[in-house]
C-alpha cells in the first residue's frame, strides 16, 4: 500500500486534507527522540535532586526518607522510558507495532505514576516546610509543562500506530523478482 502522504486521506479534526505538518512516521520518530531526550533530562534533574538531598538530611527530618524514595521512583520509571523509547525508534524502523504499543502502555503508565511520586515528594517537603517553596512550583510547573508536549507526542505515535493497523507501510515498492 503507498503512503498517507501521497493520497488524500479523511482527518477527522480538519475534514478531507493531503498532508499536515508532519507524517505520522516522522511525528512517532520526533515523540521517541523527544521522550528519550527529555527522560535523560528528568534522571539528570532528579539524581541532582537526591544528591542536594542527602546535603539536607538533618533538615528534612522524619520525611527524608520517604523523599528520597519518591525521587528514585521517578528516576526509575524515566529509566524505564529510556528503554520504551529506543524500542520504540526499533518498532518504528522495523514497522512492527508490537514494538509501538509497549512505549504507549509504559507512557500512560509511567506518567500517572510520576505525578503521584511527585505529589507525594511535594506533600512531604510541605509537611517539613509548612509552605510549598519556590522549588515545588517549578517542579509541577515543568511536569505540568512536559504533560503538555506528552500529549502531542502520545497523539502523534497513536497516529503511526492506527496507519500500521489499518495496513499502511512507508517502506518502497518490493522487487519482484521474475
């Protein structure tokens, strides 16, 4: 089958259209760059984050610990969508959507569970501080910033993935061999 971009398609959104910005081959590429990018970000943040933590032990108190381990959740899952994303690169390139909708289950996943490993870091840093400090606002200022751009990314890879079902390859003509 030839690609979308050739031939006119139905888009929901903007009724009969050939071509948006992207192809939904290059919009599932640039989501997996952009979410491998910006995990090797959040563990970079947070590993400083733990790090300036272990500085403040006697500050911190009884909440110490249960900070610590909120941020090693965090580090843990964006690991974990460092991992989605480059088999997400692989299902791309190999046009295998046994290997998209793992990246898109673990997406969904991991980012519900880092809102609550944050939420319960903030609650914590609270309880100490008597008062959401200035580092709690930038912290739910950049995951609300990163929900934002996710769910652009999460549209355009459930884009690639419907056109795969529905048949679609962006792979060139097979040689037949006579």
């Amino acid at each position: 089958m030839k690609s979308a971009l050739l031939y006119p398609y139905y888009d929901s959104y903007v009724g009969r259209g050939y071509c948006r910005i992207l192809s939904p081959r290059h919009a599932a590429v640039t989501a997996a760059i952009y979410t491998l990018n910006i995990s090797i970000l959040v563990v970079l943040l947070y590993s400083w984050r733990i790090s300036v933590n272990i500085k403040k032990y006697s500050s911190l108190e009884d909440v110490y610990y249960g900070v610590q381990i909120a941020y090693l959740a965090i580090i843990g899952t964006q690991l974990f969508m460092i991992f989605l994303s480059i088999v997400l690169l692989i299902g791309i390139y190999k046009e295998n959507i046994s290997f998209v909708i793992p990246w898109i289950i673990g997406f969904i996943t991991f980012m519900a569970l880092e809102a609550v490993a944050m939420v319960y870091s903030n609650v914590l840093r609270d309880h100490v501080n008597r008062q959401f400090d200035a580092l709690c606002k930038a912290e739910v200022a950049f995951f609300i910033s990163r929900t934002l751009i996710n769910v652009a990314a999460i549209g355009g890879v459930m884009r690639f993935c419907n056109l795969l079902r529905a048949g679609i390859t962006w792979k060139g003509p097979e040689v037949i061999e006579l």
